[in-house]
C-alpha cells in the first residue's frame, strides 16, 4: 500500500474548496482525538471548529469568523511540547482543524500536504504504540515497514477522495463528512487502549 500521498502533485489545478474539503476531513477524522483526549467542557467548542471548516469548504463567507478564531487559539499553549503527553496530541487535532481555516482564507499548498501528513504520522504513532513498538527511522534503500491499521485506514481516505476528485466526481460534502466521521469512530475504539498504554486519562 502506497504510503506516500500528494493531494497537491495530485491535483494540481482544483478549485480552492476541493483543497479545504480535503483538509476539513482530515480534522473530522482526528477528532476523536481531541473529544476523547481533552476537556469535555471544549468539545462543543471543538465540533463549531470543525463546522466553520465545512462550511469554508461549501463556499460560505465565514471569512471574519476564521480569522477571529485563528487570531483568537494559543495552539502553542495548547499543544505543549512533550511529545509524550495526550495535550500533545490534542494539540496536533486542533491544529488540523485551524489549519483547514487557513487554507480557506489563503490557499497554501504545503499546508493542504501538511493535513493529510500530520493525520497519517499521528496515526502511524498510534499503530506502533498499540503493537508495542518503537517508531524508527527507515534508511536510506530500505523498505518501510506496512502501515498499521489506523494509518491504513487514513490511507484509503486519502485515495479515495483523489480517486473521486481526479475521476471529476464532484465533492459531496455531506457524504465526505459522514464518511470521515465514521473513520472517526473507528479511531475512536482504538483511543481507549492506547490511552491505558500510556497512562492518558480519558474524557
């Protein structure tokens, strides 16, 4: 299975949304990550992120809401830098889902590369810890090892949205969102596990 995904060498020449819709999934997939793993009191607050993210990608004019929340988020404070600490990543959700605000007020494409790495890395990170292994560097020549589970999962999201994009499918956004809510919840079993592995309290 093919690891290694540009949305952007994929399709070089998509519409502004198609690019947001893309990086709106990534932040709904992973935010599980961020209901189970932070304060419940900010779950409400976390699921109108992700909302003013779909909405960007349908066209609205949620542009002074954006920057309000962008200007608004200490997403160093909030992250932390311990790698080993849940707010981490939490941290990392949260920055998916501001990161889909981004892109809808100023189009970047290593930004829209940026979500759907960051979901496959956090992803990977999980599948290593739940098989009680410890990431490695691949060297140079050498053949990465299989994704895990969650990360595949991730992968097949990925493919598919180009599959349907380059195919000239045009984007649902309500299918696109249930079907990233649905890998969500498939993540969302995972969480308990891995949080007893690393002594993470849930929510």
């Amino acid at each position: 299975m093919t690891t290694r995904i540009s949305i952007t060498h994929e399709l070089p020449d998509a519409a502004p949304e198609t690019y947001v819709a893309f990086c709106a999934a990534c932040a709904e997939r992973l935010g599980a990550v961020y209901r189970l793993l932070s304060d419940p009191d900010e779950r409400e607050w976390f699921d109108d992120l992700l909302d003013l993210g779909w909405r960007a990608a349908a066209g609205e004019d949620v542009d002074e809401e954006c920057v309000d929340i962008l200007e608004s988020t200490d997403l160093e404070a909030a992250m932390g830098e311990d790698q080993a600490e849940q707010s981490f990543y939490t941290g990392q959700a949260l920055a998916l889902a501001l990161n889909t605000l981004a892109v809808h007020l100023r189009l970047d494409m290593n930004k829209v590369e940026l979500s759907g790495q960051t979901t496959q890395s956090l992803l990977s990170d999980f599948d290593f810890e739940l098989a009680g292994a410890t990431p490695r560097t691949t060297a140079f020549g050498e053949q990465p090892p299989p994704p895990g589970p969650l990360q595949a999962l991730e992968i097949e999201e990925q493919q598919e949205f180009l599959r349907r994009a380059t195919a000239g499918i045009p984007l649902d956004l309500n299918e696109l969102r249930d079907a990233a809510r649905r890998t969500s919840e498939r993540i969302a079993e995972a969480l308990p596990a891995l949080a007893d592995r690393k002594g993470w309290e849930l929510s």
